[in-house]
C-alpha cells in the first residue's frame, strides 16, 4: 500500500483527506502535519510515496517544504494545494519539481484524479492552474526547438503534458512501457530537461497541450 503524508493547516480538512484517500483511493496516511517544518521534518524521517501540500502554512510555507523534500527525496511524489495560485506562485512551483497542482476550488472527484495520476508517475494540473502555467509561460526560450523531437517523441511529450503516466502512454500508443522511457529519456536529453515537470511545461511552451 502506497503511504502518504498530509502537511495541511486546517484540521478538518486534514481529516476529510485522511477518510478519502484510506477509504476510496487505498492509501496509508502515516503522518498529518499542521505546519511545515513539522511536516518536512516528518516526511525526511518516513519518506513517504506521496506528500500532500498546503502552501499556506506555518513556520514554513509549502514552497521551501516542496524545495527541500525534492532536494532529499526526489522519488517522494508531492502534490500542492491551495485556494490561492497565480501564475508566478505555479511556475516556481513546477520549476521546483510539484508533480501535482489542486484548487481548493476543485470538487472531490478532481482530487482523485490528482492524486491517482500524481501516484502513477503523472503530472497533474487542474484546469486553474494548467491556464496559470501557460500565463506564466507566454515566450518560448529559443534554446527549446520542437523541431528537434521526432513526430513519435512529440506524441509521448503531448501525452505527458496531459498527466498521462508511462504506463498509460505505452497503452494508448501500443508499445512497450521500455519504449516508451527510452523516448522520454531522448525528449530530456534533446531539450535538456531534468525532471517530468519540465516535460510538462515544454508541452505547454510547444502548444501540445489544451488547458
């Protein structure tokens, strides 16, 4: 069973994501932490397979927790929350390797997805924050070239711009799932991205995918 830990200030709101992620998405919530120290603390000690993180949070905000859990556990998935994204709070977000972006505005049944795609190996955006991503991303670097990219390797990048996990894309393409790693390695390597959140903002900057 895939573990979890909740860094969420609002205790009600804790416990409502505790019941959902046992009861219908079979997840272990090993810790709920309602600051972010505590929270970084907790989650360097039970190095958990996902992390769920308000933003908005005490003795530490959620952007310096997100920033050393990726520094010290980079297979650590962490999805970010909060009623208040902008464009400039998502791009850093991203650019610090969130695999996940939720509204607190979203209903329930967008957290599932969040959290089921964030578990699979995918990067969710919701709707809000997939437009914030493109406001926040308006100019291509020269450096990114699409045209570098075969037309089978610029499927995968749409694909992984959509949150579509290797497995997933290897299904929806009809290959294998080695194939399909072999591919991103390549998109990474021609680009020179570092991480799935890079894939996916190249996607955005390229127009591969629709928010």
């Amino acid at each position: 069973m895939k573990t979890v830990i909740i860094i969420e200030d609002q205790k009600l709101l804790s416990e409502l994501l505790k019941d959902l992620l046992h009861d219908e998405l079979w997840l272990k919530v090993v810790a709920e932490c309602q600051d972010g120290l505590a929270g970084l603390e907790t989650t360097l000690e039970k190095k958990p397979d996902l992390v769920i993180l308000d933003l908005m949070l005490p003795r530490m905000d959620g952007t310096t927790v997100l920033r050393q859990i990726k520094h010290h556990l980079p297979e650590t998935k962490v999805l970010t929350i909060s009623a208040n994204f902008t464009p400039e709070i998502v791009k850093v977000l991203a650019e610090n390797g969130a695999n996940g972006f939720i509204s607190k505005g979203e209903n329930v049944a967008k957290l599932k997805e969040a959290v089921t795609h964030v578990v699979a190996g995918g990067v969710y955006y919701c709707p809000e924050t997939s437009r914030l991503l493109r406001e926040s991303l308006i100019q291509t670097p020269k450096t990114l070239q699409k045209s570098t990219l075969s037309k089978r390797e610029t499927d995968v990048l749409q694909l992984v711009g959509e949150g579509y996990s290797s497995k997933e894309i290897a299904s929806l393409l009809g290959i294998s799932v080695r194939t399909i790693e072999a591919h991103r390695s390549n998109i990474m390597r021609k680009l020179e991205l570092r991480s799935a959140t890079d894939m996916v903002r190249a996607a955005v900057k390229f127009n591969l995918v629709t928010p």
